[in-house]
C-alpha cells in the first residue's frame, strides 16, 4: 500500500493492544453518545497520511463481486442516480462524536437496488483509492442510513475528507466509513479490512464500544 505512515500505523496498533480509550462500559443505543465519546464542533481529519486527489477524470466506482449486474461509474454515473439528503451523528474511535451531520447523496438500497446482491452475499468489502479497505455486514450496509455521500453541510466534500466521495456508516465507528472509495464489493465470506486486520475490531459498534479486537 502506497503512502501510508507506518509511524502512524503502530501508534494505532499500540493504542489498541493498550485498549487506550476503553472505558468498560456499554450503553443502550437509545443514549445518543456512545461510551468514552466527547462531542466536537468541527470535523477532524484521520486517514493514513495520503490524501488522493481524485479529479473527475480519475473518478470511477465499480460495484461488483456477488451481485447479478456489476457496474463501472464514473463521477457523472454517480451524481445521476436518486439523491436524498440525510442528517445523522458520527463517531469515531479516537473518541470523537460530531452531531447532526446534513448529508446529501445516494442511499445504499439505491445501490442494491441497482447491482442486485445475489441471496449469498452476506458482506460488503470497501476499496479506496489510497489502498485502505474495509468490510460490514451486509445488513450493516442496507441500513436507512447508509449513503455514499457527496455533500456535507450543504458544501461538496473536501478532498482531506474523501471527496468527491466517500461511503457514510454512522452507526459504526468511522473508519468503516471508506474515503476516495473506488470499489464496492458484495461477497459471500468475510474478509477483514486495513484496520480490522490491525488490531481494531470487525464490527465497529460504538455504543457496545467494539473499539479493538478482543
Ligand atoms: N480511504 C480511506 N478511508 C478512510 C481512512 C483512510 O485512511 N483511507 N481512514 C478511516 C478512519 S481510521 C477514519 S477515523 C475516518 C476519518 O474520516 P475523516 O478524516 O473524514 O474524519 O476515515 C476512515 N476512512
Ligand atoms: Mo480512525
């Protein structure tokens, strides 16, 4: 993998042999901030060190693997499917929560409705453009409010936060939640991401704090 810190990587795995940022506790997911966040006004940027530029002419999105109907994307492909705005929280493991985030772009049944999962398909794998991957449930992924988004507070995603687009998960940690996203890919067994493969935990559950792997 190209570009990515390795300093950046094993402070990470420390943090999550460690298990720094436990607090032990769970909470019922009716409670709006999960255990061991703190809320934030902005929103922080964290990814392996390599920001991608990713100009229309780059842009593509496969969507393939268990499906009936793969498709190739590009940027306009995209945008013209059915838009829908969505507001929701985000948290991520390094302990920040940010509310009420407005969203706009397409839904994730837009997508399934669009490739068409075969019945086997049980997970989803995302792929980016720096390289870094990682896999959800398939259920995880068909949630209401799951979406490749475009636009956040009514402004096109920056680059730093992996415009032109990224996939929205918010009911997982964030690093589930793929920047410069170039591949969705549907399968029948699972296979553990960058980060779920160093130390973080495969489900990503904020309110059961699912930060690292047991
Ligand atoms: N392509 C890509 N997506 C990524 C990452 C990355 O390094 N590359 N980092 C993940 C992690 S660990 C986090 S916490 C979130 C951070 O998103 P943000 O920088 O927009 O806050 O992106 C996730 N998605
Ligand atoms: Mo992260």
């Amino acid at each position: 993998m190209s570009g990515i810190k390795t300093k950046l990587i094993e402070a990470k795995q420390a943090w999550a042999k460690a298990g720094r940022l436990l607090t032990g506790k769970t909470a019922d997911p009716s409670v709006r901030l999960p255990p061991g966040q703190r809320l934030v006004k902005d929103w922080p940027v964290l990814d392996l060190g390599c920001q991608p530029d990713i100009t229309e002419a780059k842009f593509f999105l496969d969507i393939n693997g268990a499906v009936e109907k793969p498709v190739h994307l590009k940027l306009a492909d995209v945008i013209a499917l059915p838009q829908e705005a969505s507001v929701s929280d985000m948290h991520c493991v390094t302990a920040w929560s940010r509310y009420d985030n407005n969203w706009q772009g397409i839904s994730s049944k837009t997508l399934i409705d669009l490739v068409r999962p075969l019945p086997a398909a049980r997970h989803v794998i995302f792929h980016a453009h720096d390289g870094y991957t990682t896999n959800v449930l398939m259920e995880q992924f068909a949630d209401d409010d799951v979406f490749l988004v475009h636009s956040w507070e009514g402004r096109p995603i920056e680059r730093v936060h992996g415009g032109p687009i990224r996939v929205l998960i918010p009911k997982l940690y964030l690093w589930k939640s793929a920047k410069w996203v170039n591949r969705i890919e549907f399968t029948t067994s699972d296979r553990p991401g960058f980060w779920e493969r160093n130390g973080y935990n495969n489900n990503a559950d904020p309110w059961l704090e699912e930060r690292y792997d047991e």
